[in-house]
C-alpha cells in the first residue's frame, strides 16, 4: 500500500501541539478523578472507539454491585469491568463513562484539526478476506507533527480524494519520517 509521509515543524505545529497537549490534559485529568472516585487502578479504554473510557480495571478481581462481566485485561495482570445497567450506580458509573472530556485521541485530534482523515482499502496477504482497511494517523515527537496517509494521491475512481495537506506540513520518505520517532 502506497503512503505518504509528513512531518510538520514551526509555529502552526507548535500552537496545534499546545492545543493538542492542552486537550490532552482535560482527558488525564478527568480520568484521575474517575479512578480517584470509584477508587480502581485503572481504565479501559475501547481500542476501536477513539480512546473511550469504557469500564474499570483493577489490579485484583474486584466485588461491586454496580460492575459486571469480569475479565482478564490483555496485558493478563488485572481484571476489567463494566457498568451494571440494572443497578442506580451502574447507570451512574454508565453516563460518567460517556462524559466527553474523558475520551481523547491524540492521532484523531490532530488528525481533525487537519482535516487529513482518510480510509483505504487495499489488499492483504495476512488478512483471511485478503484486503485490509488502512487510515491515517497523526501523533507528537519531540515538538514535530507526524502524519502518514494513506493511498495514491491521484483520483481514483470509487475512492475518495486525497486530503488537501497543509503548506507547512512537508513530505518526508518513510526512513526520515520513521528517524522522526526514533526508530
């Protein structure tokens, strides 16, 4: 799959960095706050839903009646649960967990902010259906803005255009963008 890769530096990277890391601090804020209050070590957080706060992690399996559904978390060291709807608590806990400061993505803000959204549909060895669905993502290293989309920039028919990117955004090879983080 075709991707271009782009890093941004100067001062429209740094005020939407400040904005981003501002944005940032609103949702680590209010998480400590919900661990503080329903005294869990932990959140869940939805893989698929943008960084949502789904549920409770604790370090040990844990007896409330306002949670269900016990598992074990991925990492395999601490249990996670959700709101128990047919309990008040629960559906207190349930409308906290909706609360929109909770929920924060770093790669979907700027992302946003940049209006660089894009979805493309390519094929896959790995895949059992053999294509796969590959998106744009954006993130912070050491006061850069990194964004990689992906797909042909020239219009194809059936796909959506490629994103117009800002001026101060510049393309980078992959090697370059990858020397960016570190790696």
């Amino acid at each position: 799959m075709e991707k271009h890769f782009y890093i941004g530096d100067g001062p429209q990277a740094e005020s939407l960095i400040a904005e981003a890391l501002a944005r940032e601090n609103v949702a680590r804020e209010a998480r400590k706050a919900l661990i503080a209050e329903y005294e869990t070590d932990g959140l869940i957080l939805s893989v698929w839903n943008d960084g949502k706060v789904t549920g409770l992690a604790f370090e040990k399996p844990a007896s409330r009646p306002y949670l269900k559904g016990e598992t074990r978390l991925s990492n395999g060291e601490g249990y996670g649960y959700y709101p128990k709807l047919s309990t008040k608590e629960g559906k207190r806990l349930a409308q906290k967990l909706e609360a929109e400061e909770l929920t924060f993505s770093m790669s979907k803000f700027i992302l946003d902010k940049l209006n660089l959204h894009r979805m493309v549909a390519g094929p896959s060895q790995s895949s059992r259906t053999g294509s796969v669905l590959y998106y744009s993502v954006a993130g912070i290293v050491s006061g850069k803005i990194l964004v990689s989309i992906p797909g042909s920039k020239e219009s194809e028919h059936g796909r959506e255009p490629f994103p117009e990117v800002p001026v101060w955004l510049r393309e980078v090879k992959e090697s370059e963008w990858l020397a960016a983080q570190g790696r």
